[in-house]
C-alpha cells in the first residue's frame, strides 16, 4: 500500500523522499550510495526542548532538474526512582517492591541523594531487603554523573548489592561528566530528544549499540541502560520549571505506547542493544500504566488523549515475554537491515527462536533461511491488534520449510515470533 505521507522527488542526479507530515527530506541518494540521511528544522523552546511541528503543503513544483516544496510548519509547545531527601519515597518503595514480587522479579533502585547521604542511606538499609533489591544507581541531586563520594558511602552501607554510578540523564552527560573506576555507569535512553515522527524513532535504533561501544572506552565494568523510554522523562538543560498544560497527555507519555509501533521499537532496541558484550542490564519503561506494559486496572486518566481500557496488554508486553526466559543471545551479524530487525535467542534446552520487527510502514517479504525443517510463526499486527491488547496472541502457523529457506509476507509495523523446530 503506497504511503501518501511520503512524496518521491528527483533531479538527474539525485533522488530523495520529502515527508509531508513531518517536513523531512530524508534518504538523499545518487546513484545508490546514500550520501544525506535528514535534512530538517528544529524549534526549542526556552528549555532547549524540540517543538514537534503541524506541516501544511502550499505547493509543490517539480521541473526538470529540480524541485521546489513551499509548505507552513507550526510549532505550538506544549524502575522505581527513590528521592531520599523527600518524605514519599517510603510508600514508593514498598509498591515497587509488592510490583517486584507479584512478577517474580528482583528490583533496581535508583537512589537520589542529597548532601546528607550518609543518613538518607542508612535509612533505606534499614528498609531494604538484598533478596529483592539487584542493583543499586546512585544519583546526586546537584551532580550530573554520580562523584566517587557518594559512591563509596553507597558501598560501604548497602552490603550485597551492586553499586552503579553513572547519571540520569542521557550518553552525552556521561561522556561530559565520566565516572569513577570500578562501578557499571548507568545513562538512559529515549529516541525523541530532536524529532518525533516514526521514521525518526526507528532509524535512532541504529546509534543505541554505538553509545555503548563509546561508553565501553572509559566503563570498565559495564553499563546499565536505565530507563530505556519513548518520551524524555525530564530535560536535562531545562532553566525553567515546565507547566504541562491541563488536559493534555504529559510530555513523558507517547500515545504510540499502546500500539504496533511501540511494540516494534521495543524489539529493534532489544535486537541492537542485547548482543553488546558492555551491557550489564537494560530497562524498559514501567511496569503498568500509560508508560508501562499494561494499563491499569482504572483506565487511562485522560481516555480522550490515550484511548487505553482498564487492564489492557500493550503490545509491547509480547515483546518482553517472548525475551523472557531466554539463556543466551544468538550472533547474527547485523541486527538492523533494510528497516527489519532481528534478535535470536537460545533456550537452556538448546531450541533457537527469533523475534522480527519490520519497522516501516510497508509490508515486505521476508526469505527465512534456516536447517530446521519447519517453524512455527506468530504474526502480530494491526489487524490482531484489539485481540493483543485483550490478552490473546494470535495462534502460530506450522510452516515447512523447502530448500533451506522459506518465504512469508511481513505487514508493515508488525512483529513476527519465529521458533524452530526439528
């Protein structure tokens, strides 16, 4: 089906695509080495944040040789963490941790202090429960990247967890800020910090391995991708307090959440970051919730703005559990190729599976090549999207497989759950 957001152009030596809700000229190609990727415009507001635009074409004029696009962009703004200085963390702490048990999973803490760290971490020792608590990242409320200070203190008073340093915002702080020796370094993860669009959030996942490779230089001991998200939590450069307007979704919440395209994301960023030998962990959103995996049992707060059903499955909670349980991750070469990712992953009884995603909004068809001698796959889509989001994964198809290869159709922003069988 032909996209008519997206509007061919060429000159005779030159070929490109100009989005028409985005305002993007992207994939600038001669012949058929691509020499530009992007060309766009941004505008911030007073905290450095990016404006997302409403574009609206005027014309269009294509001659021979060139082409002229006039067109009006308007731009109208609009884990568990614990605080220790601050009073509620106690309540937040006791419902991570009932969180943390129901789903039979240790809990990572991120610990902010203040100058009064040594007693604000006695206080959670004396709270804590090793059993539960994995990992530990240490945060300093006026600090950027975690001193060493506060990170010794950390050490010393909570015996039996792994310590992390690092910050909480993104690469770029850690790279400006570098952390002590001998901790992890944590820094977290979102694909909106420019641009919004889909296209945008899909070809980020190409740099997500590349901020580990960097960090890898100066972590010796790894690092922690906490939290990996689709909005920004908090601007990092802010100056000013921002006031979310009354009835709109929060600048932290992303409607694409509860849809294929978040499920889609979630798997590329799994199939780039998971085969890095640097990474000791990543996170992934929250646990229910319009930023979770699920919605809760009230419903969304604003249904008009972020249409969710009480108890509903986002489709990317599929995504995690097809990863779950997995003991090892397969070498695949490349984890991203012509907009489809792909992770392989091995179980403790040796059977191999695959998760696809095809991250652009246009079917494809997909050549599986394999020994196996048949597979059983599991399309997930638009058109299964409200039985997913009710709790039922569509039933696998057994396919057999002739010639070493088998070919099957791939829906545009969709994920395919592949196991092999004998």
């Amino acid at each position: 089906m032909a996209d008519f957001r997206v509007l061919p152009l060429a000159t005779d030596e030159l070929v490109c695509i100009f989005e028409t809700h985005t305002g993007f000229l992207r994939k600038i190609v001669h012949g058929e080495t691509e020499i530009v990727r992007a060309i766009y415009a941004a505008v911030r507001d007073e905290n450095w944040n990016t404006v997302e635009p409403g574009i609206e074409i005027r014309n269009v004029r294509v001659e021979q040789n060139k082409f002229r696009v006039d067109f009006d962009a308007l731009c109208q703004a609009a884990g568990v963490d614990l605080r220790l200085s601050s009073d509620p963390w106690v309540n937040e702490y006791r419902l991570a941790v009932e969180e943390a048990a129901a789903i039979g999973a240790r809990l990572q803490a991120a610990l902010f202090v203040s100058d009064n760290a040594l007693q604000e971490l006695g206080q959670f020792r004396n709270m804590m429960d090793p059993a539960i608590i994995d990992s530990c990242l240490i945060f300093h409320e006026k600090e950027v990247s975690t001193s060493e200070r506060w990170l010794l203190m950390a050490q010393e008073l909570l015996h039996g967890v792994q310590i992390v340093a690092g910050t909480n915002a993104y690469f770029a702080e850690l790279n400006r800020n570098r952390p002590p020796k001998g901790f992890p370094a944590a820094y977290s993860i979102n694909p909106q910090v420019h641009a919004f669009d889909d296209r945008s959030l899909m070809e980020n996942l190409e740099a997500q391995p590349a901020t580990v490779e960097s960090a890898r230089q100066f972590c010796e001991h790894g690092v922690v991708l906490s939290p990996i998200t689709l909005r920004p939590r908090f601007n990092p450069n802010a100056t000013t307090k921002t006031i979310e307007p009354e009835g709109q979704l929060p600048g932290t919440v992303d409607r694409r959440q509860r849809t294929m395209v978040g499920a889609c994301w979630m798997a590329g960023s799994l199939a780039a970051l998971l085969p890095c030998e640097a990474v000791v962990s990543l996170t992934y959103f929250e646990t229910t919730g319009w930023r979770g995996l699920m919605e809760t049992d009230l419903g969304s707060p604003l249904p008009a703005k972020f249409d969710s059903s009480p108890d509903e499955i986002f489709p990317l909670y599929y995504v995690l559990e097809f990863v779950a349980g997995a003991s090892s991750v397969l070498r695949l070469g490349k984890a991203l190729s012509d907009c489809v990712s792909v992770l392989g992953l091995r179980d403790r009884d040796a059977s191999t599976r695959y998760l696809l995603a095809n991250l652009e909004a246009v079917s494809k068809r997909i050549r599986f090549r394999s020994a196996a001698k048949a597979i059983e796959l599991s399309i997930l889509s638009e058109t299964n999207l409200d039985t997913l989001r009710k709790g039922t994964l569509p039933e696998a198809k057994h396919l057999s497989i002739s010639g070493e290869a088998l070919d099957f159709d791939f829906p545009a922003m969709s994920l395919a759950l592949i196991w092999l069988k004998p």
